[in-house]
C-alpha cells in the first residue's frame, strides 16, 4: 500500500491578495517619486486612509510583531516590567514584550469568549502583580474597549491590545487606546507583511514613528535637535512596496470583507447541522465579525478533535491547533514564562481545532468539510470515520 499524503483537498489558509494589475498604478507612482521607503507617499497615503473617520492617529510598522514590541517601547514602563499576557494567543504576543525588555506573565482567557478580558485581568494583578496588560483580540474577535479604558481608569495600568487578526473587527469603539493590527499575508487587509498601530494618544504614535526609524528625532522641540539619535529604536518603517499592496487591498476591501462574512456564516451553518449542533464556538460578541479570517472549533473532547483530525488528513484537508501549545507550555528563551491558574485555557486547548477558511474556499471544499464533520459526528454508522 502506498504511504503517499494524499494531495491537498481543501488547504488551511489561502492569502488573498489584490492582483499585479491591481498594484500596478501605485507601483509606477512609487518609482515615478522614486521614493521606495523612509515614509514616502504611498506610506502616508495608507496611513491617512486608514486614519479616515476615526478619532485616532496611525502609524504603519513593518509588522505587528515590531508594532507591539515598539508600542511597549514607547510606553517606557520600567525595565523588567511585568506585562500579562492571555496563554492562549500566538507566541509574537509574548516575544514582543520580552523584546521590550519586559516579563510575560501569562493568564487564563474567558471560557465564552476565548479572550482576556479586564475581570480576569484585574484578578491577575492583584494575585501576580503586572505594570501593564497585553490582550489579545483573539482569532479576530474584539475586545471590548471601553470596559479596557474603565480599567485602566481603575488600576493606572496601560493596556496594549494585540489585534493582529482583527482588522475591520476591532476598533477603538469610541474609546481612549492602543490597538496593533497586522497586514501579513493571511489577514484581511493583505500587504505581504506589515502593522498598523491605531491610538488616540498622538504622542504615543509620534514615539513608535520615532522609534521605527531607528530612534532619530523627526520633529522640532524634542529633547535633541531634529536628525539626532533621540532613543535607542530600530528599522521598523514599512516599505513604499508594502504600502502599494495594503492601498490595492483597501481599495477591494469592502468585496473582500464581505466575502469572509458570508462565508463564515455559511460554514458555521454547514458544520453546526452536520454535528447536530455539538460544536463549540467562539462567542464573538454582539455583531459578526467585519472581516474574519479563521475557523475554530471546539469538538467536544479531545478524542473527537484527534478523530476530526485524523479524517481530515486522510483526505487531504489541512487543519491547525491554532495557538497550541498554550504559551505556558513554550519554553521562551532560557526559562518558562509565569503563568497563573489556566483552568479555561487549558480545557480549550483539550479540544481547539482551526478548520480550513479564505475567501476562494468553492462549494465542494465547503461541503467536503462537512461532510467530515458529519462523519466524525456519526462515527459509529459510517464506515469511513470508523476506519481512521
Ligand atoms: C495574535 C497575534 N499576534 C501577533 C501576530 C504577528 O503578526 P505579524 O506577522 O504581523 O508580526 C499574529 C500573527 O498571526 C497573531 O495572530
């Protein structure tokens, strides 16, 4: 028999880009300027854009990674400060705040939501102590930011929320904050790689400016003259080429939004009738997400999760235990990072499991989808789950 993987049915994730022909009008006014990086015209164009109709300045990064890590920069919290951090998020939420000279301090995310939310966090800080806070607005759903501008009201604690998988989805809801959004190829504003810091503090934006271009004083009437090293940054500009992707991607926006809606939608139906109705999903809050950009579920158990799996690759359909191992379960450098009681994040992840999803999914991968899930939802009538 042959042990050949079978060929790819339905893949996890495909990006959806815009086309070259689409890129093409910024790419020539980019070479026409001549000016290719260093917040050229393309840059400042995005990030005017992106700034329209909020009340909040914008900073383009060269991507989220570097946004958070350069956001807790500019904060300037005293070195070693402890942040926390939800153990169930993707290990850049972590990596930035080491990177930025401080101590992850991982906590539990609520058992509805999947996310840290401001009472598990105003637990945390009296059981572990912290000087800032990190959530996450996990897999794209947002966080609520009013209920983050209470507590920080509350504890003088600055909160950063790491919303690279929530762009359209996530906004500062008419609050005071800090939001990071990536633009990496698989988001739902694509430009390749990149970041967008959102916040209402302007001084906070004109810092991480600062610091992405290495730290040199850009305006009149800082504590050095305008061209001088003002703060020990790094190159995180975002590039004239990245800009002309992520202004290409804005401009079918609206199509592209629409398209994750309906489909997230359709499989949540799908997949909800073919295991009569025993998965578990994420509360996502009053209104469906702008611009998903993933599939999770619960199976129930993590005997159903292995069965799903196993199915899956038999034919072909690529899965992903999305942010698995928890953070607690990472080594993070040379030592562990602190954790506190994880009771919900670690009954998610017995059974967590990220299902294929993007705009170009057809109706046969859609259907073969669930037919998966019917299988291992019926797995003692149907020959097929039984055999895995
Ligand atoms: C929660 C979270 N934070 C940070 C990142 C990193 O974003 P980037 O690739 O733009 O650095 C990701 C990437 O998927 C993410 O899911």
């Amino acid at each position: 028999m042959s042990s050949r993987p079978p060929a790819i049915a339905v893949p996890l994730l495909v990006p959806d880009l815009p086309a070259p022909q689409q890129l093409l009008p910024y790419l020539e006014r980019m070479h026409a300027a001549r000016h290719y990086s260093n917040f050229g015209p393309l840059v400042g164009e995005l990030e005017q854009r992106l700034a329209q109709g909020q009340s909040a300045e914008v900073v383009t990064v060269a991507s989220a990674t570097l946004g958070l890590e350069l956001v807790l920069s500019a904060l300037a919290l005293p070195p070693r400060s402890r942040v926390l951090v939800p153990a169930l998020t993707f290990v850049a939420t972590a990596t930035a705040v080491a990177r930025a000279g401080h101590v992850p301090v991982l906590c539990d995310v609520d058992a509805a939501s999947w996310l840290l939310t401001p009472t598990i966090a105003a637990r945390a800080v009296r059981d572990l102590g912290a000087q800032a806070v990190l959530p996450v607005a996990t897999f794209g759903a947002p966080q609520d930011m009013r209920a983050w501008a209470a507590f920080e009201q509350a504890t003088g604690l600055p909160v950063v929320v790491d919303a690279a998988a929530a762009f359209g989805s996530q906004t500062l809801q008419g609050a005071a904050g800090r939001l990071v959004f990536s633009l990496h190829a698989t988001k739902s504003l694509p430009a390749g790689e990149g970041g967008v810091v959102v916040s209402s503090d302007a001084a906070l934006i004109a810092r991480v400016r600062q610091l992405s271009n290495f730290g040199i004083q850009l305006q009149p009437g800082g504590s050095v003259p305008v061209g001088h090293l003002a703060a020990v940054g790094t190159n995180a500009k975002l590039s004239e080429y990245h800009a002309a992707v992520g202004l290409a991607a804005l401009d079918r926006w609206d199509e592209g939004a629409q398209r994750r809606r309906h489909l997230l939608a359709r499989l949540r139906a799908a997949l909800d009738a073919a295991s009569g109705g025993a998965l578990g999903w994420q509360d996502l809050g009053p209104q469906p997400l702008a611009a998903p950009v993933a599939l999770c579920v619960r199976l129930g158990s993590a005997a159903r999760r292995v069965q799903l799996e196993r199915l899956c690759k038999r034919l072909g359909i690529l899965t992903r235990r999305w942010y698995q191992p928890l953070l607690s379960e990472v080594q993070g450098g040379t030592q562990r990072w602190e954790a506190g009681a994880l009771p919900n994040a670690r009954a998610i992840a017995q059974d967590l499991l990220g299902l294929p999803f993007f705009p170009a999914m057809d109706e046969a991968q859609q259907a073969l989808l669930a037919t998966v899930v019917r299988e291992v939802f019926c797995a003692a009538a149907t020959p097929a789950a039984a055999a895995v």
